[in-house]
C-alpha cells in the first residue's frame, strides 16, 4: 500500500537542501575571502622588507662611495633574505644637465634621439620653451597656449626642471621616448656639458651632433664612433682585469645609484636613488637629493631598463 508524503515533508527538505546549498556557498567564499587576505597581507609584509632592504642599500653603497670604496667594477651585490641586491652607482657628471646645458647640447640631444631633422627641431624647441622664463614661443616648440589648444592640463613651467620625469610632460617627450634618454640627463650637476668620465652612449651621440661631428644617417653611440669615445683598454693587463672605465668617481660627489632587489619567491622592485657624497654641509658621509622605488613587473625583470618601474615614476617620489 502506498503512503501518501505530506506536503511538509517536501517543503523541509527543500529547506535543507537549500541551506546546505548556502552553507557551500558562504564556506567557498570565505575560503576565497581567506586566501586573498593571506595573499594581500603576504604582499604587504614583502613591501615592508622591500622597502628597508633598498634603503639599507642606499646606506652600504653611499657610505663606501664616501670612504672611495666602491668596487671598480662599479656594482656591488649581496644576497639579501631569499633574494639578492644589486646596486650600480653612476656618475651625475657623465650626464646632460637639462637646466645647465646651452641651445646646441639640447639640439643635439633632440637630434640623437629623433629619426628627422623636423622632430629633432620639436623636440629641442619644446623643451626649450618649457624651461625657458618668457612666453615666446620658438619656432617649433609650444608655450601655454598651444598645450592649452590640445586640451593639455599641464603647462610649460618656465623655469629649471626640478625632475629628470618632468621631461614626459614636455610636448613630444612620450613615455617611449622618455625611457631612451632617462639614464643619459640630470638636473643635479649643474654643468654646461658632461664632465671629463665615461659617458653614455646617447650622450655621446649628442656632443657630436652639438660639435658638428655626427654623420647623417648614422647611429653613432651604437656604433661606437663618437669623437667622445672613452680610449679603448689595453688588451693585456696581467695585473688588472678590471676595465678601468667600468666605474668613475663624480667630481662633484653625485651619483645616481640603481638598485634592482629580486626574490626567489616573490617581485622584483627596483629604486633609484640620487645621491651627494661628503657634501659642503654637515658631517654626514651623504645626503639623499632625490629617491623613489616601484614594483617590477614580471615579464619585465631583467629587462635592465630604466622603465620597467610601475605605479609612477621614480623621479617624482620625493
């Protein structure tokens, strides 16, 4: 004989079902919610570590540069908590100052960098313009009234650049653009023209356009046929295998140390750093002018280019 189910009994085990359904639910989400916060709270310890492994950094390589102790190979390198530290140190004297530097360093810089002689002129004009203290607009360059007709909120500051990263506010100085040159200029040294050390190849490049000694058409800091070419190492020195232009000292005591920190485990960050060994001022051994850090990205790492920084520029950090 067959029973008959009372309604209710169907109506409660749907209630159970659907609990057991919710309680699934709430369980997988706090699970979720538990592996995020482990992972957002993993991260922000790494951050902590990060930031003080770089700042220690900053510490060992200013107070060797202050005792003359820096290795000559001009990197010095550690393991540091299941990652390891690497910093460069390179003078601010091999570098173009955008402030100090005349029209035709500036010229030639913008020529070394553009693909046509009309992109050079924007180039150089625009940024002539922008540290310029008048309002009169050069023949290719751009004063208030042009960024303000491209809908541009900045304007040109008709003054020093307090920051190398100003650069990419200057009309024609892309992100792109801006990554090729950032390791060859300063605002630091205050010098006409590069001092008497190993200069970057776009440098280089730059003072034979300015001297009027660059080949059209040809790339010479690749090349490596500028006239400003360090003289080539001897080709046997029994007692030093260490190119001796691998590291100079600044004359002024600047130097821009680049610290890349990477972990087994983990991100990569890197930081740069400018910094004034054994200044005029005060007894300490070095003072930090201007510093700013970011995360690498991964597929980034060990690109070795100075715009693989993310989340803002280092230059502007400080």
């Amino acid at each position: 004989m067959r029973r008959n189910v009372p309604d209710d009994a169907g109506v409660a085990l749907l209630t159970v079902l659907w609990f057991v359904a919710a309680m699934s639910a709430l369980a997988i989400t706090l699970v979720s919610i538990s592996r995020d916060t482990a992972y957002v709270t993993r991260n922000a310890v790494r951050a902590v570590e990060a930031r003080a492994a770089l700042q220690g950094a900053v510490e060992i390589a200013g107070r060797l540069l202050a005792v003359d102790a820096f290795p000559v190979e001009g990197v010095l390198e550690w393991t540091n908590a299941g990652g390891g530290i690497r910093v460069t140190a390179a003078p601010e004297a091999g570098k173009i100052d955008l402030n100090a530097a005349g029209d035709e360093l500036i010229e030639g810089l913008a020529s070394a960098l553009a693909d046509d002689p009309n992109t050079a002129r924007g180039l150089a004009d625009a940024l002539l313009d922008w540290r310029d203290t008048d309002n009169n607009r050069r023949l290719a360059g751009a004063e208030f009234d042009d960024y303000a007709q491209q809908g541009n909120s900045v304007r040109p500051r008709d003054g020093p650049l307090p920051f190398v990263a100003e650069l990419r506010s200057v009309q024609g100085f892309d992100l792109e653009l801006y990554a090729r040159l950032a390791d060859a200029v300063t605002v630091f040294s205050g010098n006409a023209e590069p001092g008497s050390v190993p200069l970057p190849p776009l440098v280089r490049e730059a003072l034979d356009y300015a001297t009027g000694l660059a080949v059209e058409g040809v790339d010479n800091g690749e090349l490596g046929e500028s006239a400003f070419d360090p003289p080539p190492e001897p080709l046997e020195d029994a007692l030093n295998d260490v190119p001796a232009s691998a590291f100079a000292e600044d004359p002024q005591g600047l130097y821009t140390l680049d610290i890349e920190l990477s972990y087994d485990d983990g991100p990569s960050f890197r930081q740069k750093t400018v910094i004034w060994v054994k200044p005029m001022l005060g007894d300490d051994p070095f003072l930090v002018l201007q510093s700013g850090a970011g995360l690498v990205p991964q597929a980034a790492t060990g690109t070795g280019t100075s715009e693989t920084i993310a989340g803002g520029d280092p230059w502007q950090s400080r």
